[in-house]
C-alpha cells in the first residue's frame, strides 16, 4: 500500500548504522544516498528514508513495522538491532491478540521510534 516512508531524525549517521543492521538482516539495505539523506530498500527502488530534521519541532515517536519473510528473520533483526544499542520494548513471540501467526519483535531506533519486524507466516 506505501510507496515510501520517510522519518526525520537528530542524527542521520546513527540512525543510518541502526537501520544499515536492521534492515540488513530483512534482506534490505541502502539503495540511495542524496544531500544528507539514507534511502532503504531492497532492488535498487529506496522504500523508506532517515534525513535530518528540518525544524526544531519535537521528534514524536512513530511506529514502524517492516515484513520479514519468517520468523528467523524476525530474530535476526531484533538481534542485529539490539547490538546496535537498540531498546528492547518486546522480545520475538508470537502476538496471538493480532492473530494466530503473527509473530514479531520490537525496539526503539536512536530517536525512539518503535520499530517492528512481523512474520504472518507459520513457523517452517
């Protein structure tokens, strides 16, 4: 349904190590570099983006949930996230509550963002 998804942060190049392990570990990585921007995707079309702030508003926290195409991908971006220094807000476990096979994992990027792997596949 998105084309792309774009999220303003205090540090682009922290950022950019966060999402470089993160996202690598879904099989994404950096497609695009441009003025003081990172764009992410898998091919060569960039999906989501960090750039730098471009006001003094409050950065408020959003959701962010990417797909992961099993639940061992799932693990290795909470574990690639978490050796960045990554908050852990939830461990990789099922969440029943969604459904059945929903299964993902949760952490906070440098400017706090929950970010999410999902898997809506049963386990292999």
């Amino acid at each position: 349904m998105l084309d792309h998804l774009s999220i303003q942060c205090d540090d682009v190049a922290a950022a950019a190590r966060f999402y470089d392990a993160a996202l690598g570990a879904l099989g994404a990585g950096r497609v695009m570099e441009f003025m003081q921007a990172v764009g992410y995707g898998v091919g060569a079309k960039p999906s989501f983006f960090v750039e730098p702030k471009t006001d003094q508003m409050p950065n408020r926290p959003s959701h962010i949930a990417f797909a992961a195409a099993d639940r061992a991908a799932v693990r290795a971006f909470f574990d690639a996230a978490v050796a960045t220094g990554a908050e852990v807000l939830h461990e990789p476990r099922l969440w029943p509550e969604y459904h059945p096979d929903y299964y993902g994992a949760f952490v906070r990027d440098p400017d706090g963002n929950n970010v999410e792997a999902c898997c809506h596949r049963p386990e292999d």
